[in-house]
C-alpha cells in the first residue's frame, strides 16, 4: 500500500469510529450518502481508466522520449505538452516516468512540460468535469493549468 | 443507440481501440488491459475512504461553517484551508470533483473550490519528498512554486471571469447532486 492509501484510510477509519461514538444514526446517514455518490461516479470513471490505459500501452516511455530529445525543440515542447494533456498518470508513475524520460535523452523543457500537464491538465476527464461544473469551468480550469506548464518551461529553459 | 454511444462514449472508443491494436500487435492488447487493470485496481483501493469522508463532511459540517471558513467573504484564510485541503489530496483528480461539489453545497466560494482542485490535480504535499528524490529539487521547487503562483492567480481572476448566474448554477447543481 503507497503512503497516500495510509494515510487516507486511517484518517477515514478513525473519523468513522469518531462518529460513530458521537451518533450512530448520523454516521450510518454519512457512510450511506458517500456510498451513493461512489456509484454514481463509478459507471463514468471504469470506462475512462480502460481508455488512458490503451493509451499508456501504445505511448510507451521510449516512444515519448524518442519525440522529447534534444533536437526536438519547439516541436517536441509541443508534443510533450499535447501527449501529458491527453494521458493522465497518477505521480508515483508520472515523477519515475520523467527520469527515465531524462536519462534515455530527453531535454528538461520538453520533459518539464509533459511532467505538469501529465498531473494538471485532464482531457480524459473534460466530459465528467463538464457534467459536474459546466463546460466554461472544465476549459478554464485546463487552460490555466497548461498556461502554468508553459511558464514551468519557460523557467526550466533559463536555468538549465 | 445514438444516446447509448454518446453516453459511453469512453467504452465505445477503448473496445475499437483495442480491437484495432490486437490487429496490429497483441502483446499491446495485452498491455493495455494490465494497465486499465492496475489502475482499476489502484483507483478501488484508494477512492472509497475517500467517499466515506465526504459522506461523514455532508451529515456533520453545518452549512454555516463552511460559508464562514470558505464563503464569499473568507478572504485569504479561505484559499489557505482550500490549499490545505488539495494539498492533502490523494487519487485521481476525477475523485477531487465530488469533493469540490460538497464544498460548493455547503456554500463554498467557487473561486476557492476552483483552486482546491487545482492544487488537488498538481501539489501533492505528502509525497513532496518523493517528488524531490525521483525529478530532483531543482525541478520540484521551479514546478511547485510556478504552479502555486498562477493557481493563485487563476483562483482570484476566476472570480471575474465567472459571473454572478454562473456560480449561482454550480451551487444549485451541487445542491441537486445527491
């Protein structure tokens, strides 16, 4: 188990017997409500990880680094950015994932740039996050997190 | 039938995919079904403790508290308690959103929800040692400290951006989720 799933399950399980200890009945209500949502939420998310899954398997580390090497320039900060924009990846594959990446030959800015929107920006996720917020917000949230993955590049390029 | 595509627009495009990639190589097919497996499998170990919390925040925190600690006039200290939370995030940023909804029922300010997710998706505070020992310092402080800053930024114009109706719709939604 990561350190992410320790910490999230002791916080709920202490929570829990917290409230349980406090009132039965509110707890039972809470546990039942967070339940609900999880179902609703899970038809969308099955589907959604078996495509970024199909994904990953033709993306592969030495298919990015072949497009993210020193050469690559502009259109490789370009690619870098397009390829971490579709795929998600959670950190503990994404941060290993940019190492490699670096040591097989890829240059920092290109690498900076896949690396944030890897993590921030989601398409994969766009239609969910419309239904939850609306399209306005989904495209916002997006572009100013692929707008602080370019900054991310520009510095990368002055300090390396 | 149309509908049924439209809605599982995911399912449709993945079967093709994979489909199409077991023609062309099926070690890839392969691949590509170990993945979805083990990131299934990672999601169901991580994502239900974190809907017991929500339940558990939706039958206990009052309305009240929240508008104070996060509402419209909360200020700096309600981007501090929304960084705080993101911060302590764990999972994908598809979990972030029922999360953000509960905030918002609850009478969150959307710009301060808007920035808990942003920091959800990229500032990861518990694995920051992690992040420094794969990527490196240099690289980890340049990335955390520019996203901090244009998040910030993001969250306050947001504000702006988004009219009065606008977040009005997103609290009514969240009111209408469950």
């Amino acid at each position: 188990m990561s350190i992410e799933a320790i910490i999230i399950y002791s916080l709920a399980l202490t929570l829990t017997l917290v409230s349980f200890i406090l009132d039965k009945e509110k707890t039972l209500k809470g546990i039942k409500k967070g339940a609900k949502s999880f179902r609703k939420l899970l038809p969308t998310l099955i589907p959604l990880f078996l495509f970024v899954g199909i994904l990953l398997a033709v993306i592969t580390p030495a298919f990015i680094s072949s497009l993210l090497g020193e050469e690559s320039g502009l259109l490789g900060i370009i690619l870098g950015l397009s390829i971490g924009s579709i795929t998600f990846m959670p950190p503990f594959v994404a941060y290993p994932l940019g190492v490699e990446l670096l040591e097989s030959g890829g240059a920092y800015p290109q690498v900076a740039g896949f690396l944030v929107t890897v993590m921030s920006v989601g398409l994969v996720y766009f239609a969910a996050e419309s239904k939850y917020f609306s399209k306005k917000a989904a495209i916002y949230r997006n572009a100013i997190s692929f707008l602080g993955a370019i900054l991310v590049i520009l510095i990368v390029m002055v300090v390396y | 039938m149309k509908t049924i595509i439209k809605n599982n627009k995911f399912l449709f495009l993945s079967i093709f995919l994979l489909i199409l990639i077991s023609f062309i190589d099926l070690s890839l097919t392969y691949q590509a079904l170990t993945n979805a497996g083990n990131q299934i499998l990672s999601m169901l170990i991580i994502v239900p403790p974190i809907f017991l919390l929500i339940g558990l925040f939706d039958v206990w925190v009052p309305r009240e508290t929240i508008i104070k600690l996060m509402g419209e006039h909360s200020g700096i200290q309600g981007m501090a308690l929304a960084f705080l939370l993101g911060g302590f995030s764990a999972g994908p940023t598809i979990a972030a959103f029922p999360i953000a909804m509960i905030m918002l029922k609850k009478g969150a300010k959307y710009s301060n929800v808007l920035f808990f997710l942003m920091v959800w998706s990229s500032l990861k505070l518990p694995i920051l040692f992690y992040q420094v020992t794969t990527i490196g310092l240099s690289l980890s402080v340049i990335i955390n400290t520019a996203m901090v800053f244009i998040f910030i930024l993001g969250a306050v114009i947001a504000d702006k951006v988004f009219t009065k109706e606008e977040k009005q719709a997103f609290e009514r939604k969240a009111q209408n989720i469950e």
